[in-house]
C-alpha cells in the first residue's frame, strides 16, 4: 500500500466515522440549538483537542510497544480487532433508533470557555477513543515508514475532517439536527459504520508484524 492509497483509503473510512452520528455530534447540535454558534464552535474545539491529545499519546505508546515486543503487538493485535468487531456486530444487530438532542443540557447558556472544556473533558474522559485509535490508525501506516509519526498525521487528518463537518451543523443546525435525528438516518448510518468495524477487525486479526 503506498501513501496515496493508505491516505484515500482512510480519508473514506474516516469520513465515514465523521458523518455517523454520535456523542461528539450530540453535544454540538445541543450547544448550537441551546446556547448559541459560538459555544458550540468552542464545544467543536474541545472535541478537536481532545482527539489530538489521544492521538499523540496512541502514536507514541503505539510506536514503542511495537518497535520493543512482539507480544505487545500481538497483545495490541488482538485486543483491536476484538474491539472493532465487537463494537461493530453491536452497531449491526442493534442500532440506535434516534438521536438524542435532548438529554443532558439544560436551556441556561454559560459563558466564558465552559462549552470547550465540555468539549474537550468528553473526549479526554473517554478511554475508548484511545482504544480505537489503537486499532484503527496502525491499518493505514504503509510499510517502511515512521508509525508514531504517520499514525499522529492521520488523527490530525481525522481531527481536521471532524472540524469541518462541526461547522456544516453549526452552520445549519435546525434542518441537519433534523435530519439527524430521524430514526431511518441514524439506523441505516450504525449499521453502514458496524460493517465497516467488522471489516477493519477482521483485517487486524490477519495482520502480521512487519
């Protein structure tokens, strides 16, 4: 797999990941619908930072662990592909009915940079970004190059794409928040992405340490 290959290819997945509705995509259209577009802009830099934060500390752990001990990787290996496929026959056999826009916000607006530390605490606070990362990133790094470096490169493609769809809600929150909230939308879009964890665990599980 060459660079430009290991990047369209993850730019696809990614971009898929990006559009499926979740809890980053909640608090957004929450804060936009609530508290205004700026709060919600601070709540889409929290989120950013955080998923940058969780990549460079997955792209240096993974780096060593796997540069040090075979059964690190293996260990590493199997855990990740565990995950993606358990998350992803969960997304398939049981996806959400609807999205939540209601839960857990009140009509109050806060000022200051309390949306961004919202933000950035649910991302930070969420170990499982970490541990998708560890087992999503490493599928897309071409042999022969530099894995913490690439692997970070690639969460900041993803941090970059998550930014700019943020702003397209923000941008217009009533018809998006709508139409995301409609229960054919996010049912088809879990089971779309949990056909695509399946496919990356499974594919983890036959990869061998290069």
């Amino acid at each position: 797999m060459t660079v430009a290959q290991s990047l369209i290819a993850f730019m696809a997945a990614a971009g898929l990941l990006t559009l499926t509705p979740g809890v980053d995509t909640a608090m957004v259209l929450r804060a936009a619908t609530v508290e205004g577009r700026r709060p919600a802009a601070l709540a889409a830099i929290g989120i950013g930072l955080g998923c940058l934060i969780w990549g460079a500390a997955v792209a240096l752990g993974l780096g060593a662990l796997i540069t040090a001990s075979p059964v690190a990787f293996s260990v590493l290996k199997w855990a990740g592909a565990a995950y993606l496929l358990w998350l992803g026959a969960r997304l398939v056999w049981k996806p959400r009915r609807r999205l939540d826009l209601a839960g857990g916000v009140t009509a109050r607006r806060r000022g200051g940079l309390d949306p961004l530390r919202r933000g950035l605490a649910t991302n930070l606070l969420n170990p499982k970004v970490g541990v998708f990362y560890v087992s999503f990133l490493p599928q897309f790094t071409p042999p022969g190059l530099n894995m913490a470096a690439y692997t970070f490169m690639l969460a900041c493609i993803h941090v970059v794409m998550g930014l700019a769809w943020f702003a397209v809600l923000i941008a217009a929150t009533v018809p998006v928040g709508r139409f995301m909230a409609r229960p054919g939308v996010v049912t088809v879009m879990d089971r779309l992405t949990g056909c695509v964890f399946i496919a990356f665990g499974a594919r983890l599980a036959l990869a061998r340490r290069g």
